[in-house]
C-alpha cells in the first residue's frame, strides 16, 4: 500500500526532474464554485505521467536499471518512462502501446529512444501482450498504475494543490487505473483529512465505479468507444485495495460533455487538454450541485492533443 512518507519520498527524488505546474483559476468553471486547475497538462512530457516514472525510474539500483525498462500504456505513462530512461542513461526501455494510441504520443516515445511495440486494440490486450514479453526477458517492468514507486510519484501532485492553496474543499481527479487518483488522495488526505476526493470517469468504461459498487476487482473491463483513450481498461491491484479510504465518490460523464468541455477549456481557458483531462471540467458543468460554494481543485493531467482531436473541438462549438 502507498503511505504519505513514499509521496515525500518521491518528492525527493523527482523534485530536480519535474514541474510544480500551476494552480490556476477557471472564470469559465466558476459560476457557482471557485474552480481552480492543476495545470499537468503543462507538464514535462505535456502529462502527469512523468512524476511516476521519475520517481519509479530513480528508486532502482544500477543493477535494476542495467536488466532494462519495460513499460505498457495508452502512450503518456510510455513517454514519462521513454523520458526518464534517457535521462538516467538507459539504453534498453522498450514500451508496448495499443494500436489505436494517437501518433503524436507514439512519436514523443520514440524521441527519446524507447523501442515502440504496438499490439492490442486497447490497454488490456497491449498489457497482456507485455506480460508475455516479461516471460522471455529479465527487464524492470514499470506499471502504470499499481506500483508503489510510481503512484507516489502521481501523488506529489496532491502535495502540491494544497501547498498553493490549502483552502481547497474538494478534488476532482481523472480515473483510469486508478493510480493518479490514489496518489493524491494519500497525501490530500494525510494534510487534510476532511477533503472530498471524487474521481471521474467517462460513461463509457466505468471500471472503478463498477469494482467498488460490486466489491470485486475489474482488471479488464469492456469498454465502449471513448475519445479518452487514457481512461478505458480495468483496475489495478492496489487502486482497487485503496479505492474505499481514496475516494469519496465517482462522477460519471458523457462523451458529448467531455468534449463539450474540452472545447471549453481550449477556447476560453486557452489550455490544450487530452479528452480524459477534460472529463474533471465536464463533471463540474454536469453536476455544479456538488461543487456550489466550494473550493475546487480539478486535475487535468495532460495535453497531448491530436491535430485531428483539436480539429474536432473546434467544430463542436
């Protein structure tokens, strides 16, 4: 399990390699609350995936990092591990990635060195297509969302909210596998116990919601299509064992609201954020009765947009 000293820890550890992105007010959010965003969308790699591999990638020996990195994601975990590999002078970091990851991630992966492998149709498939490579080679696998290393390292983000405002009532933070969201909670709970933490999920895989409504661990879950490449797939172990002191609730949110609200965020806020970035905003506009009179901290962690995807926003307004 993830304790508060690993995310100082970790802090430690990535400080020299990371952003302390901003916090910034939303006017176009803040109607009826006192909407504020953690700007990870604006962080190295352009996604909170860099705090996680930095903190898992600088925790291993000379010994770990000389057996190689092997990493699976939906491209924005690849390229904090692509990243962070370089940086630590390792040669051999190979990372499996569906076939439907947009291709400016995959070529930001590749930047780096990283050898790109795409295989499967969604993260379950190029998951467990990296679980058979694991068999024939002795590298470090780097889970995106069930290490301890790497979600501390996504829990920094937490530590920081409430370091540039400890006013914050409620968090608002995507679910996929349910890493970020456990990371922050750990620390914003630890600093400030009454604070809500809601997750976000979009309608079309609601795979933390449905595990902690069922009691039992989705680590594949059916998705339907979605614009939020980042938050379809299963649950990872140790999300799943935190999800009931991690997370107050779980919003759901369509996909013609995240997008709606992307929209919003690109032509208001004048901040490029992914789809399952924007699902945050979107359940603030979907469900302002939970958030009236507060003070709300929304994480949008990335902005690895598409020209294709930024087109499409444009067109929806």
């Amino acid at each position: 399990m993830i304790s508060f000293q690993d995310v100082l820890e970790a802090r430690r550890r990535i400080e020299s390699f990371v952003y302390k992105t901003p916090l910034e007010i939303a006017p176009s959010l803040s109607k009826d609350a006192r909407v504020y965003l953690k700007l990870e969308c604006q962080q190295r790699q352009k996604s909170f995936k860099t705090r996680g591999a930095f903190s898992k990638i600088s925790s291993l020996s000379k010994e770990e990092r000389a057996k190689g990195i092997i990493a699976v994601s939906s491209g924005n975990h690849a390229a904090g591990v692509s990243y962070a590999c370089h940086m630590f002078g390792i040669k051999n970091c190979k990372v499996i990635v569906p076939e439907t990851t947009p291709q400016p991630k995959i070529e930001k992966i590749r930047y780096y060195g990283a050898t790109v492998v795409q295989k499967g149709e969604n993260y379950d498939e190029a998951h467990a297509f990296a679980m058979e490579v694991l068999e024939s080679e002795k590298s470090v696998f780097v889970d995106s969302c069930s290490d301890v290393q790497v979600i501390a390292g996504q829990g920094t983000i937490g530590l920081e909210i409430l370091e540039q405002n400890p006013d914050i009532h409620t968090l608002l933070v995507p679910i996929g596998g349910g890493g970020i969201i456990t990371g922050i909670s750990v620390a914003a709970k630890h600093l400030k116990p009454d604070i809500e933490v809601y997750g976000v999920q979009p309608k079309a895989c609601p795979a933390m919601l449905r595990s902690m409504q069922d009691g039992r661990l989705y680590s594949e879950y059916p998705s339907k299509p979605s614009a939020c490449d980042a938050l379809v797939g299963g649950v990872a172990e140790i999300p799943y064992q935190m999800s009931g002191q991690c997370i107050d609730d779980i919003l759901l949110v369509s996909e013609e609201s995240i997008l709606a609200a992307d929209a919003m965020l690109l032509l208001k806020e004048k901040i490029i954020a992914e789809p399952s970035s924007a699902t945050v905003a979107a359940a603030v506009r979907e469900y302002p009765e939970r958030f009236a009179g507060k003070n709300v901290a929304a994480v949008v962690t990335g902005g690895n947009l598409s020209a294709a995807m930024m087109k499409k926003l444009i067109e929806t307004v």
